[in-house]
C-alpha cells in the first residue's frame, strides 16, 4: 500500500531562507528518495503539505537526511510556532477524470 506523509504548521516566520530550503527539499525528496508527488499549501499563518510515498522505508530514509535535519531545526528555531507531523497509509483512493 502506498503511504501519505501530512505535516502541518502554524506559520511563525517565512523567508528567503525557507523559500530555497524548501524548493530543495521537495527536489530532494522527488529525485532521491522516492517521493511520488509533493503538494504544499499555505492560507494565512498555516501550513499544510502531503507527500506520497510507496513504502516506509523511503519515508525513514528521508527523515534521516542531513539537509532534511537541518530544516527540521530551522523549522523548529524560526519558521515555525508549532508543527505536527502524520504518517498514513492508504486504503482507497478516489478521484475522477485523468488526474493524478
């Protein structure tokens, strides 16, 4: 079963810095870890963003990156108030027409 990682925030501080760090996160995460698509929303002071992986693995993998450290202690010094993080897996899906 595919997994879905849900991370949201409540927004303390963004900046350019946190612009470049997470265009390449999700690079990062696309390219070399497997990440299947990558969606990232902000309406206010909060934050939602979905990642679709195939396995757990990946996921641990990712976690454990030294770039994806490192943003997680900016995010947790500056960006942001307060975060959580969920980890899913996926039952069922849904959609209609041809998108993703």
């Amino acid at each position: 079963m595919p997994y879905a990682v849900i991370f949201t925030a409540e927004i303390a501080e963004l900046d350019e810095e946190y612009a470049t760090t997470a265009e390449h996160l999700r690079q990062l995460a696309l390219t070399t870890y497997g990440c299947r698509e990558f969606t990232s929303l902000r309406e206010g002071n909060r934050e939602v963003a979905i990642s679709y992986w195939d396995s757990e693995e990946q996921i641990r993998a990712w976690k454990q990156d030294q770039d994806h450290l490192q943003a997680q202690q900016r995010g947790r010094e500056k960006w942001y108030r307060n975060y959580r993080v969920q980890v899913v897996e996926i039952s069922r899906e849904y959609h209609s027409g041809p998108g993703p």
